[in-house]
C-alpha cells in the first residue's frame, strides 16, 4: 500500500518474485482490496499471503500524522521481522516515515549512530555504492565513516567487490579541498578504512575510480536525482532523434542491441530499491512510482540480502571498528 499506483505493482511483485524467487511474500494492508488484485490476475497464488492492516501512509504524511495510524502497513509489516515472520522489509511508500519506523521498530545495530539509506548506480566499469541519499541532510564527520563503513559491507557482499574503494565526495580531490564536512571527515576515514582512495569528484564517481562515494544526505539526493533526470534526458533525446528520419531509424534498428544494453543500465527499476542500512533488520525502500518490474528487483535485493549476510556482515563491521567518536 505505499506506491503511487498502490496495490497493484506490489500484488503483481509479489506473485511473480513467489514464482521466481521461491520465496514467500506477505502483502500486508487493506484485506478485501489486496484479496480482490490477487483475484483478477487469475493465476496460483501459492507463496503469497495477505496480512490485514487497516490504515495506511500517504507520501505527505508527517510524524504526526503517521503516529496517529498505530496499524498501518508499515509498523504491521516491520513487526512480521521483528516477530521473525519475515526475514526483511520492502516498500514503496513514505521515505522518511519508513526511516522513522525502522528505526523505532527495529532499533539500531548496536554501536551505530545513525541509519543512512543508499543507492546502486551504474558507473565505468560496473556500479558504485552511493550514501546517504537523503536520510540524513545534516551530518556530522562520524556519521559519514560509519556510512562508508557499511557502503563497503555492501559492495563486498551484494556487489561482489573483495577490496571496496572507498571516496569522499568533495569540490576537488585535494586532501584540503571541501567544505567544513568534508575537511573534518578526511582525516578520520582515512585513520579508520583501509580502502579510503581520498576526495573524490563527480567525474570520478562516475568514471568508476571507487565502489563507494560517501556523502551528507543533501548532497547524495542531489547527486541521485540530478543523475536520474540526465539519463531521462538523453534516452529521451536519443530515441527522437533516432526517429527522426528513414535513415536514423535504419541505424537505430542495427544498433538496437546497444541501445537496449544502454537503457537497461541507466532504468531505475533495475535495482528496484535503496537499502535502510544501519537499522536492525533488512529494509529496502523503493520509489513510490515503482511499477511491478521496479518492485520485483526491489524483491530481489532482499532476497540477495538474506541470501548474503548483509545484516550480520553490517553488525561485524560497526563492532569491529567501533563507534567513532
């Protein structure tokens, strides 16, 4: 019940990633509604189930308001891992309230100061590991090397990378360079990650010289939806042109392959989600004009999660190094 198109991406995510995945999914919110959607696609509905909640979370919906629903969808679902009836969490709904919740429901792995949501991107070479994305606009220096310690747990388990590179997000790539934030959080990453490659620059990120770029929430959601627009752009773009006469859609046929290769790079709904990291469970956020395909991978990652030791691997990590002072 947290898209844009609410239920229906979610009930057609859930039979298929049943199917797929051979997992079971619990859709939890309105009864008769969820009953109803499950209905029309006609299909065996082993796998899934449906747990009733009778309220739900609006995407305008503040602390107040969200406290005020005491059994909606999101608290209903977070208690099923809480209880140990599901092994992790995805929605599509409010960003922040889902941060708000996870972290009251579930608590913080011990030793963590503050959760941080973060983000798969395509660069050079294969893909980053980008956080925070916005749950956190202000921050202070240990918040960003506790980020960046659990950005590496994640490329190594869910990216596959043995030894991550870890970048701090700066105006240049000086050791000097970058606001007070920066300036401050520099030498402590340095003294605390092994893999910390320095400052880095947007072209850096991009062109795939770390794993993992560390960043304030503000700037990281900048950086996200700045990124997003430009691949919208140029996709765009590139199919009207590429209409645009006999001649172009010639070529346009013969490279289709490329273009397909290009599309599925830059298609958000790829990756599906942005993992909660820090809470004490699995969390996976989606965005709330996910379509079924975006909530199958966000399905998907949790799954891999699970699969991974994603959890367990983050609470390692933060008792290992221990809380930054």
């Amino acid at each position: 019940m947290g898209s844009d198109n609410r239920p229906l991406p979610e009930v057609e995510a859930a039979v298929i990633a049943s199917k797929e995945f051979g997992i079971n999914v619990i859709l939890v919110g309105d009864e008769n509604q969820l009953t109803t959607e499950l209905k029309k696609l006609g299909q065996d509905l082993e796998g899934v189930r449906v747990v009733h909640a009778p309220e739900w979370l609006e995407m305008s919906d503040h602390i107040q308001e969200a406290r005020a629903k005491k059994q909606n969808t999101m608290v209903v679902g977070m208690q099923l891992v809480k209880d140990g009836e599901a092994q992790a969490f995805v929605t599509a709904g409010n960003t922040g309230m889902a941060m708000y919740f996870a972290s009251k429901i579930f608590g913080l792995i011990p030793g963590l100061i503050r959760p941080c949501l973060g983000s798969t991107i395509p660069v050079k070479g294969g893909k980053s590991v980008l956080l925070d994305i916005g749950a956190n606009s202000d921050c202070r220096p240990e918040f960003l090397v506790q980020f960046a310690q659990m950005g590496g747990v994640y490329a190594r388990l869910m990216h596959g990378v043995t030894e991550p590179r870890i970048g701090l997000i700066a105006n240049g790539e000086e050791e000097g360079k970058g606001n007070e934030l920066v300036k401050a959080t520099h030498p402590l990453l340095k003294e605390h990650l092994p893999g910390f490659a320095g400052n880095i620059e947007g072209k850096e990120l991009f062109g795939g010289s770390v794993d993992v770029a560390v960043t304030d929430g503000f700037t990281g959601n900048v950086i996200l939806k700045s990124t997003e627009a430009v691949a919208s752009l140029i996709m765009s773009t590139l199919k009207e042109e590429l209409m645009s006469s006999t001649r172009t859609k010639a070529g346009a046929f013969l490279a289709k392959p490329a273009f397909d290769k290009v599309r599925q790079l830059m298609d958000p709904a790829e990756i599906g989600s942005a993992p909660l990291l820090g809470v004490d469970e699995l969390a996976f956020v989606g965005h709330g004009r996910s379509d079924a395909k975006a909530m199958v991978s966000a399905i998907a990652r949790a799954v891999q999660a699970i699969d991974a030791g994603l959890l367990p691997g983050l609470k390692n990590s933060i008792s290992k190094n221990g809380e930054s002072k």
